[in-house]
C-alpha cells in the first residue's frame, strides 16, 4: 500500500512538474499589429513578438524602436522589417522572473520616422 501511495505521489509530482501552458496576447493601431505569443512551463518562460507594419511601403518605415511593457520589458532599437513587413523578437526567462499571466496588461509601443503608437495586447 506504501508503495502504491509513493508510486502515485511521484507520478504526480512528475506531471505536474511537466506541465506547460500556451496563450497568445494581440493587438493593433492605426500602422501596426502585433502578437505575443507566450510559453510557460515549469522552469522558463519564452516570449515571441511578431510585429507587423500594416502600411503598404515597408521600404518607407527604416528603423524601428519598439517596447513591450508588461511584467518586466523588452524591446529593440534601430531594428529593421524584413521584406514582407514583420519583425520577430524572442525573450527566455528563468523562472525567478516574473512571469506573464494570462491577465497581464501587455502594452507596445513603436517608434519609426518621427512617428510613435502605443497600443494595448488582449488575450485571445
């Protein structure tokens, strides 16, 4: 009986610890959208932007600096778009950081040309 009851425990305790969970944040203004897509397991996190130009010249936008402000903050300066308009970010965090729920306020900010948007990421 003992040694079901550990068996049992250490399954759980398995599993749990194994456990991860996927949610994405999205969002948009008036000439970007962008997506958070955000990985959570036992012990890292990893947060993906994709950040999108809606305009129709991507050539006219030069260097960005963007900024994702939620718990704790990331960004770039003088990035780049790629050709079809999009850049990509990625940050991993340990798990002493503090980690994004999925009600975490998540707000970007981009800065191009002179021009600045900040708009606000929900849950999907």
């Amino acid at each position: 009986m003992i040694r079901k009851m550990i068996t049992l425990f250490i399954t759980v305790l398995l599993l749990s610890a194994c456990s991860s969970k996927d949610f994405t944040f999205s969002g948009e203004s008036d000439y970007w959208q962008a997506d958070l897509r955000v990985h959570h397991s036992s012990d890292f996190e990893k947060q993906e932007l994709i950040l999108r130009y809606k305009g129709e010249d991507v050539d006219s936008v030069g260097e960005i600096t963007y900024t994702v402000n939620s718990k704790g903050s990331f960004g770039g300066t003088r990035d780049k778009l790629q050709e079809n308009g999009s850049l990509r970010d990625y940050k991993e965090a340990d798990p002493t950081n503090a980690k994004i729920s999925e009600d975490t306020e998540v707000e970007v900010t981009v800065e191009w040309n002179g021009n600045t948007e900040t708009f606000k990421l929900t849950k999907k």
